[in-house]
C-alpha cells in the first residue's frame, strides 16, 4: 500500500552515521580478546541466571517444545538487547533505508524494508514500535523483519508475537530460529582441546573433520575427558581465535547454527561461553595471549594491500578482517614456514613490509 511506504519513510534521508557503524562493527575491528571479555560479564551473567530463575517453567517447556538449549537461547537474548535492557535508538525504517542506499548490500535491505511495510500493512505492528538498532533490527530478540515474518512466536496465544515486550514470545522465537537453523538437540557446542607438539596448525582452515579423526591427530579436551562415542561421530572443524599460543577449539555443528543468528565465529562463541556460565560452567582454561598485540583498522587495510601486492588475493582491501584475509594471512606463513594459524599479528605485518620492500600502503586521501 503506498499509503504505508509514506508512512514508514515520509522525510526519511540517509544517516551517515549507520553506515559508518557498519564499517566498524567489533565483530571485525575488536581483539578477540576485547570482544570476548566485555561481552562475558558478570553483570551479564547474573541478569541471565536471574532471568532462566524467573522463568524457569516457561523456559522448560519452550525448550520441550523446540530442542534448543535454554542457557543458548538466554546467551542471545542477553547478547542481543541486555534482556531488553539495552536502547533501540533508530527508526527501523529510516536504518533499511539507508542500509540499502549505502548500496553494498543494496537487494538485502530492501528485502528487509518490504518485510517491514507488510508487517505494517498486516496490522503486526504499529509504526511507533519500529524502533531498531542501527542495522534496522527489531525487538528483544533483534529480529530483522523478514525473520519476524516467518519465524516469531505468539506463545500465549494472546494474538500478538510480541517480541517487544513478552518474555515468553521472546524465548520462544529466538528457540524457534535456532530449531529452523538446524539446531541439533543433546549436541555440544564447542570444546576445548590442546594440541600435540608438531600439530600442523593450517588444519585450522574451516574443514569439518570427525572427531574421531581428530582424536586421531593427537586433539584432545583441555580436561582431558575422553570423546564419547556418539561425539566420535561429529564432523567438526578447529578454530584458532588468537593463533597458535592461543585457546583451540573444536566447533561442533551448533556453533554454525549460533552463525546464523549473526554470522561471526566471536559472537557465537560469547552466545556459547554465557551458556556456560548461566550452567555454573567455566571458561576457557587456556590464555589469551594479549602480548601479541592486535592490529587495528589501518593496520589491517595496510595487510591487505601489502598480501594484495605479493600475490596473495585477499580481494578488495578494506581494512576488516575477514575470511578471505585469513587465507592470504595462512597462505604467507605457509611460504613463510611459520605457524599457519592464519593469525594477524604486528610482526606478521612487519615481514610483510620487509618482502614488499619496505612500502607502506596507506587509506587513501579522499572518500574516507
């Protein structure tokens, strides 16, 4: 109905400031090591112990109804909004909108902003609930408005999928995603393993291998605690957050389906550690090695450029570092004959200046 576009979007123009958020976002500019521990707080972890003790039955029987680990379910919640703690600034409609200007992604937030006139048109919500945050996600469960179509819960049947201000509907949605992801009942998410002197660290290439063989290459559990025969079965890949002196992972296939609640390996392995923690579980057993250092936007734009430059394709340098960045970071080590824990790090970028002969790539000038 033209009549619903004018109202979502009557005086709307693009909010430099939404696209410069998106250029920064923590998952890729943040130490993991930062990202990790100011996100895994106390206070976090006492508001979820709070919230499962609260809804304790209400929480039992959504996670009878769907599969999906409560403490998992509360990780995102508490992740996504603070248990509705957190602001919601934006005008979900203005945030698409300019999204889609930006033009990187320019389909997909379009997608999201049709989704968002037919939960109008639908009478789903009204315009003065669309309040998001910068990327145009909605609620407590920061739900982006596709999703809300296809996947929200009116747990109390009271009519309404509110995931405003119900806990229940809540809970209940954000269960109903991880089960409609393939969320696999029973199943670990990640373990901590160690590494056996010698062990060939560009295995750590995003390969799902069986835990069995795995065990097989001499990975075992930090605790020690044998592989079950069921867990023998799981095809899994290792992850090296902070390179080779750092913790080592094992991620299980619910670790990819915490992915696409918000596809970064940092967020899914917060969601995973609050979980933990909400059990009356620890953390992860082996230290960050902070002494490393981390590199920031500049220096990673300069990594790229400089990998670009040696033949090493990582594509178009844009300071975030990414998957593809992290195969010309392993690919160099490789040639290197160093750890290929596809880790950046102030002294990799220092032999990169050395093999390009001491050149310096810069931001440009313009345009930033």
């Amino acid at each position: 109905d033209p009549a619903v576009i004018r109202r979502l979007l009557e005086g709307v123009s693009p909010d430099p400031s939404i696209i410069d958020l998106d250029q920064r976002q923590p998952e890729f500019v943040s130490p993991v090591w930062d990202y990790v521990n100011n996100r895994v707080t106390a206070r976090r972890i006492d508001a979820g112990r709070a919230k499962k003790s609260a809804m304790g039955p209400t929480l039992d029987a959504i996670q009878s109804r769907y599969g999906v680990d409560q403490d998992i379910v509360l990780g995102i919640w508490g992740l996504e909004s603070n248990f509705g703690q957190a602001p919601l600034n934006y005008d979900a409609g203005a945030a698409l909108a300019t999204l889609a200007f930006e033009g990187r992604r320019r389909g997909q937030f379009e997608t999201y902003l049709m989704a968002l006139a037919e939960m109008v048109e639908r009478g789903l919500a009204d315009p003065s609930q669309l309040k998001s945050s910068w990327a145009g996600a909605m609620g407590q469960p920061q739900f982006m408005p596709d999703i809300y179509l296809s996947i929200a819960v009116d747990w109390d049947n009271d009519g309404h999928r509110d995931i405003w201000g119900n806990d229940a509907d809540v809970a209940a949605s954000i269960s109903h995603y991880l089960q409609d992801r393939g969320w696999h009942a029973r199943e670990p998410v990640f373990d901590e393993v160690r590494l056996p002197n010698g062990f060939d660290h560009a295995l750590a290439d995003g390969t799902a291998r069986s835990i069995a063989d795995w065990d097989g290459r001499g990975v075992r559990r930090v605790d020690g605690t044998p592989w079950t025969a069921d867990e023998r079965n799981l095809q899994s890949q290792l992850w090296l957050p902070a390179g080779a002196t750092g913790p080592a992972l094992i991620l299980h296939p619910n670790f990819a389906v915490i992915r696409r609640y918000n596809n970064s390996d940092r967020y899914a392995l917060v969601v995973a550690l609050l979980a933990r923690a909400f059990e009356g579980r620890g953390g992860l057993v082996t230290a960050w090695p902070t002494q490393l250092g981390a590199l920031n936007r500049d220096q990673t734009l300069e990594l790229q450029m400089l990998l670009n430059s040696l033949g090493y394709d990582v594509g178009t340098p844009d300071g975030l570092f990414g998957s593809a960045t992290r195969r010309g970071v392993r690919a160099f080590q490789i040639d290197q004959h160093q750890a290929a824990d596809g880790f950046p790090t102030t002294d990799l970028l220092a032999a990169l200046r050395t093999r390009a002969g001491g050149i310096t790539a810069r931001w440009p000038t313009t345009g930033r």
